[in-house]
C-alpha cells in the first residue's frame, strides 16, 4: 500500500518530504561565477561568498536581494512547562503579550535589522500533556500542528528568521534529539537537574517508539516543534532561505533531517549561542553557524543578528567591481 492510499496524517508531510525542490543550479552557478570575477583576492571573502551564492541557489535568483525579512516566533505551552522548578502562571501568556507591545530583546533586533516580526500563539490556552507520562500530541494534532506552521508563512517573505517560545520545550527538544540522535538525555539538556530528570523520564516512558521520527516527535515534541519543521517545508517550496535561532528550532530542523538529510539545505544555523548541546546538535546534522553569540534565547534574536550578515554578504557579492571593470 502506498504512504497516500493509508490516510494516516503524516502520509502527507512523508510525501512533501518526497517531492522537495532542489536549489537553481544555474543560479549558484552565476552567483560563483561572479565571485569568482570580483576583485579581491580568491577566498578574501571568506564566507560572505558563500552566503550570497547560498542565497543565490535557494531564492532562485542570481543577484539576490532581501527586501522582506521575517521573524517568526512560534509560542507553545506545556503542562511539563508548568511542573518546572519556580515556573510562573501564564509565562509564555506574558512573554507573548511582551513580543507584542515591542519590549522583548528580538523586538529591538528586528527593527535594526528592519524585519518583521510575527509571534504565532499555537493554543496556548490548551497545554499539551506532559511527556514524562504521556503522548504529546495525536498523529492528526501533530500534523495539523505542522501544517499550521506551513501556512504561518503565506504573507510572503524573501528570508525567514525561525523561533521558539515557550516554557518546557526547550526539555522537549532536548529529549527529542536523544531519541533520534542517541546519546543520555544529560548530553542534549541544558544542564538543570530538572530538565536532566524530565528528559529521562519521557525517554524511559515512549521507549521503543522512536525509528519513526514524526513519531517521536508526536510523543515527545511540543506543538512549537512541529510548527517549526511545517514552516520550514514550506520554505523550501516556496524557495525562501531560512535562519535557524536555538536549540529548539535547530531540533525541529534536526527532525526533517532524520527524515531525509536534503530537507535542510535552503537552512542556514544562524548562531552558536554557548549551549554545549546546541553545539552538538549543529555538529550532527551537518551546520556551521554564520556567528557566535552565546545568546541562549530562543526567540529568534541569533537569527535576526546573522540577518544582518547575511544582508552585507549580498551587498559585497552585488556591489564590489568585477576585475573587467577595472
């Protein structure tokens, strides 16, 4: 039978996954061409070239421009969120009311870097249960959850800037990647002794249910998770380039990684941002980030940082004389 005659929810996003647009060849082509020709030194630009000629293959134009960056924070709750040591009644409720009176760190950043900012609220009245026990989300939650995140980019965009909010999925990522990665539940945690116990926990509990990805993901995920890796597949459909901020949103693009490997290249690790496991988690699939923070949000403010890089990256590339004009 095959995966669009059983009808199981995620039989649609295993079918994205197989029919993804590759880059335009021929626009990394010129874009290398031109690199080639400036005058400077070869490899004076280090990898100002290969951002441009990056941009260059997945916008699917040789002289790239960015005119309409995107933030896009996805804003989830957990009853795993709520259980942490010190947590506060309706965190995530507050940081959200604070993305949108423009008071939050990533707020500053976008308007320097003159991006919008968009703060998706994925039910945050409705936590998901807690994972050291129980399911996260159903197979239908968890793919209506990522083709949420699919549409939450349909207001256009030229480079989308990935993040995450939201107490307890940063303890999700974490037990998530132990599950597809391997490795104890400490080596992918941030460290608290907590988060170390929870993350064991909920391993312990979904045992044996994870050579699926999506099916891990379901069990041990957060709906932030699962939007993350939808907005990301509709990215590369739409041949938008991608930011990827913190753990939690290179765990989201780690899990399409597992799925099929390719299904990141239109993704660029925006930062390091000094969390050891975020550093593993780069390692493993693949990503050098553009800068060094040691910004531990998970807000999408790395991301926005590298946005500016990435703009310089394109003016020097678009701007600087070819050698035959000299």
């Amino acid at each position: 039978m095959s995966r669009a005659a059983t009808g199981l929810p995620f039989d649609d996003i295993r079918n994205l996954l197989e029919g993804l647009p590759p880059e335009d060849a021929e626009a990394r082509e010129a874009a290398a061409a031109r690199t080639a020709a400036l005058a400077v030194a070869p490899g004076a630009l280090g990898r100002l070239a290969e951002i441009a000629e990056w941009m260059a293959a997945w916008a699917g134009m040789t002289k790239p421009a960015i005119s309409r960056p995107l933030i896009a924070i996805f804003a989830g709750t957990s009853e795993l969120g709520r259980a942490m040591p010190g947590a506060e009644p309706n965190a995530t409720h507050r940081l959200v009311e604070l993305y949108a009176a423009g008071g939050a760190p990533v707020n500053q950043l976008a308007l320097g870097a003159e991006a919008g900012l968009k703060v998706f609220d994925l039910a945050l009245d409705m936590p998901v249960p807690d994972i050291r026990d129980r399911e996260a989300l159903s197979e239908a939650g968890c793919a209506a959850t990522m083709a949420f995140g699919m549409e939450a980019i349909a207001g256009g965009t030229d480079l989308l800037c990935l993040g995450a909010a939201g107490a307890g999925g940063r303890i999700a990522a974490a037990a998530l990647m132990a599950a597809l990665f391997g490795g104890r539940a400490e080596d992918w945690s941030d460290g608290s002794p907590f988060a170390n116990e929870a993350a064991t926990r909920a391993l312990a509990t979904h045992d044996g249910h994870f050579a699926d990805p999506l099916e891990a993901l379901r069990r041990l995920g957060s709906r932030e998770l699962a939007a993350i890796a939808g907005a990301i597949l509709a990215a590369r459909y739409q041949r938008i380039p991608v930011l990827l901020d913190g753990f939690v949103t290179c765990a989201a693009a780690a899990l399409l990684w597992k799925l099929k490997p390719s299904a990141i290249d239109h993704c660029l690790a925006a930062h390091a941002s000094g969390d050891p496991a975020h550093a593993r988690l780069l390692a493993a699939i693949g990503k050098r980030p553009l800068i060094e923070t040691g910004i531990r949000l998970e807000e999408g403010a790395g991301a926005a940082l590298a946005l500016g890089l990435v703009k310089s990256a394109l003016a020097v590339h678009g701007g600087t004389v070819t050698r035959d004009m000299l």
